[in-house]
C-alpha cells in the first residue's frame, strides 16, 4: 500500500484517535488551568506553611518522568484494588483513560501552577493599591487586576505547556488508550507500513500549528493595550 | 456612626505612628482635614509625607493611631487596626491620586473611570459610562477616551487618575507627589486641574514639593521633619515668618 492508500482505509481510526487526543489534552489543561491559579496564588502570597505542600507537589512532578508517573498511577492503583474498592474508587482507577486524564491533570497543574506565579508576581504593585485605594474588595483585585495582568504576562509560556501536555500525551496509548499514537500502533501492527507514523507525526504537527495560531491571535488581542498605536487599531 | 458636626473635621489623623522595623519613621502625627480644606504636606525626602498619606485610607497600616473618617474610627495598637467598617468602605470615601498614576494598563481611559463605578459603587454600565464621560470632559481628555494609558504622555495619565479618583465622588483626595514623575512641562496642566478642584471647594490632602501650590492654592500647610509636625499654618504666615531652621532651609533649598 502507498501511504495514500493507508489513509483513505484507516482514516476513520486515526480520526478516533485524534479525537482521543485533543479530548486528553483538552481536559487536561482546562482542569489544571482552573486548579493552578489559586494554587499559585497560595505560592505567591501565602504562609509558609500553605506553601510547603506546594513546593513538594511541583517538585515531585518536575523531577519524575511523566512516564513513570503514569506508570504509578495505573499499574500502582491495580495493587491497591481492594482498597480502592472499598472507597468505590475502583471504577475510577479502572479506566486507563482516568488514569491518563489524572496523571497530566496532576503534571500540567504543576508546571501551570509555576507559570501562574511568575504571572501574578510580574503585577505591577501600582496598580494594586490603586485597586485597593478605590475600595475594591480582594475578590475584585484578583479578577479585575491581577488575574487580567498575570494571564497576559504567562499566556506564551502557557501555551508552551499546553503543546507539551499534548505531546506528553502520547504517552497515554502505553496504558491501552488509544489516542493518534495508539491507533498508529494499532495500524502499524496489522500492515507494517511505517507510513502510518508520518502521518501520525503529520497530525500533531497540525494541531500544534492551528493552536499556535489561534492562541498568538488570542495574544494580540491581549496586548492591544501595548502594541504601537497604529497596529492596534488593526487588530481589534 | 458618631453624629457629625457639619463644621467639624471629615477626616481626622490622632497621633500616628509608624516604624519599620526599629526604624520609627512617624512619631505621633496629628492632623484635622475640615470640608473645602486643601492640606499641603511638605518636607524633605525621607521626612514620612507619603507614608503619612498611605496611612490615612490604610495602604500601610499605622503602628499605631487612630483615624476618623466620617465619624467611622479606625484604631490601631501594636500594628493591629480595629475598624467598625470594612476597610473598602473607608477607602471608597477617600480618593487617591499616586506618584506613578497606577492607571489600570489593560484598560482604556474610559474603562479606567468607570472601574471603580461598576465594582465599587455597583453603578450600571451605563450611568456609569456618563459620569465616567463627565469626569474626563472635567480634565479636558475627551478626545482621548478609547486611548489606552500606555499611549498616552505623563501629564495625561495623571489627569485620567485624578478624574478616576473624582468619579468615586470621594470626601476628600489624597495626592501623594502627583506632579514629581512628570517632565517639568507637564507639570503645568497637572496643577492647573488640581488648582481648580480646590477652587471648586473640593477637600485635598496634598504631599508635594511644588511650593507655589502649596503657597497659592492650599488653605495649610504642614511641615514634616524626621517623623514629626515640625510646623503648619496658613500658607502666608508660614512662608513670610518661618518659625523652625529646618523649615528656614527647606524654603530656601527649593
């Protein structure tokens, strides 16, 4: 077969597959995205003592390998079957794709949560107390100050993590989830044309190019405040 | 709330200390602000103007002292304020208007006066938008209404945070410095807004280092040395018969 050919008969799969992945690195990074912000605000702003547990997780996450993360949690919940039981957590921890969903949740909340600091530390001070000298509440300060600014200051990073999470996820098809790679595998072990797998590399390309492009438009859009005059009016 | 005496002070200062650390850098200052009073605060770098002013709406808490706003009393021992209101209540009377103007950069002029009306106040966006309109006609920066801060000169940003700070309708205004981050040319326009705020009666508390404001426009005038209120009276006694050295050589420095 050439690689046309492989396409046109296995391309309902690979659209599986792609699905798959877009929906674990979807979930993943929307789910950290709502957790690291508070977290981060608790690294920034908070006691020592609230920090600490913190520090551990990031740390932890940061220096084990996603792999092995996974690893632990999937083939570790199998050990803990029993007790998993008998919390009724077992049908959570059965599904490989929950294992894989909880694993990048747990990893890209760590590396967001870092990227969010750096964010809300960048907050120019001035701004706060005038926040603060008109008699907003902390509430208000967080979403109408300093939230706005930190997601401007950490979007290019984040968007650096989220490519990462979606090639990390890759990693999933090991624990039986068939994302792109694991249908490409599935496809590879049937016809043995390596072809599948330029194709493969093909779609994560192009979903790390569309993204790319939708999230620098986003980004323009952010900073129209301090783009030159002129081509600020032409992005808005 | 205690019953108001309409001619007494809105906003009273009762010996406030502050130290950082062991450094004390206000030894019990006083001060009464009387509706239609503008207050200029002089005195050299270092002398605790400005954290004076941040301590009066709490953007550094004293160590000690005690403020009245609006018969609403803020104590303060050991560093620990205990207040009959939330903080914010307090703050939203008294305006403020910084070195640096801290506009709000990701939002336009517009945008900037109306923040404090719609999340402060609960105005709706549009009663909100026509006194934010009135304010910023009020500084003459009409034109420029949908111009984002960053694009606009020093003298301007300014005028928006003083129109900002008068769209809250506060009891008084605090300035701290608000011409020294200009360029001596922009100065002029800064001044000339804030000198018709105090001929329209408003209540200012100005820190500044521009000796003909606080020689033709304010009402007093405060000397702060080391921490302490080394002198203050209307501004004619005060500048043709200086009682202290140090006032003596600060007249004469600038």
């Amino acid at each position: 077969m050439n690689p046309i050919e492989i396409m046109v008969s296995y391309w309902p799969r690979m659209l599986d597959g792609t699905l798959m992945t877009l929906k674990l690195t979807i979930l993943g990074a929307l789910i950290a995205g709502a957790i690291s912000p508070w977290l981060a605000l608790v690294r920034s702003h908070g006691s020592l003592i609230a920090q600490t547990p913190i520090r551990i997780y990031v740390s932890f996450v940061r220096g084990t390998p996603i792999l092995a993360q996974l690893f632990l949690v999937f083939y570790g919940s199998g050990q803990f079957r029993p007790e998993l039981m008998e919390l009724g957590l077992w049908n959570f921890f059965r599904d490989p794709f929950n294992c894989a969903i909880l694993v990048f949740v747990l990893n890209s909340t760590a590396y967001q949560t870092e990227i969010m600091r750096g964010g809300i530390q960048g907050v120019n001070l001035g701004e706060i107390e005038a926040a603060k000298a008109i008699g907003m509440t902390r509430m208000t300060i967080l979403r109408r100050v300093i939230f706005p600014h930190a997601y401007r200051i950490a979007w290019p990073a984040l968007s650096n993590e989220i490519i990462l999470l979606m090639k990390a996820s890759a990693l999933a098809s090991v624990v039986t989830v068939f994302d792109i790679m694991g249908r490409t595998r599935q496809i590879f072990s049937k016809t043995f044309d390596f072809s599948i797998y330029l194709w493969a590399a093909l779609i994560y390309l192009a979903i790390t190019s569309l993204f790319v492009f939708g999230w620098h438009r986003i980004e323009r859009r952010l900073n129209r405040h301090i783009l030159p005059r002129n081509n600020a009016n032409a992005v808005s | 709330m205690i019953p108001m005496d309409p001619s007494g002070p809105i906003l009273s200062a009762i010996d406030i200390r502050k130290s950082f650390g062991d450094v004390e850098v206000l030894k019990g200052i006083s001060l009464d602000a009387k509706k239609h009073d503008v207050i200029s605060i002089l005195g050299a770098s270092g002398s605790g103007k400005s954290t004076f002013l941040r301590c009066l709406n709490f953007l550094e808490t004293p160590t000690s002292g005690k403020v009245i706003i609006h018969g609403d009393e803020i104590n303060v021992q050991n560093g620990q304020p205990k207040m009959s209101v939330p903080i914010e209540d307090i703050r939203k009377r008294l305006g403020m208007v910084f070195q640096q103007f801290n506009l709000w950069t990701h939002r336009t002029v517009l945008e900037n006066v109306m923040e404090g009306l719609i999340h402060v106040r609960k105005k709706s966006r549009g009663e909100a938008r026509s006194i934010a309109e009135n304010y910023i006609e009020r500084v003459g920066l009409s034109q420029r209404v949908d111009a984002y801060p960053g694009h606009l000169s020093g003298g301007q940003q300014q005028r928006v945070a003083i129109a900002r700070a008068l769209a809250m309708e506060p009891d008084a205004i605090l300035f701290d410095e608000p011409t020294s981050a200009l360029d001596p040319e922009l100065v002029g326009e800064v001044l000339k807004v804030m000198q018709s705020l105090a001929e329209e009666g408003r209540t200012m508390i100005v820190v500044t280092h521009e000796m003909a404001f606080a020689r033709e426009v304010s009402s007093e005038v405060v000397f702060l040395h080391q921490g302490k209120v080394l002198e203050k009276g209307t501004p004619d006694e005060m500048f043709a018969t200086p009682k202290s050295e140090e006032f003596k050589r600060f007249i004469a420095s600038m």
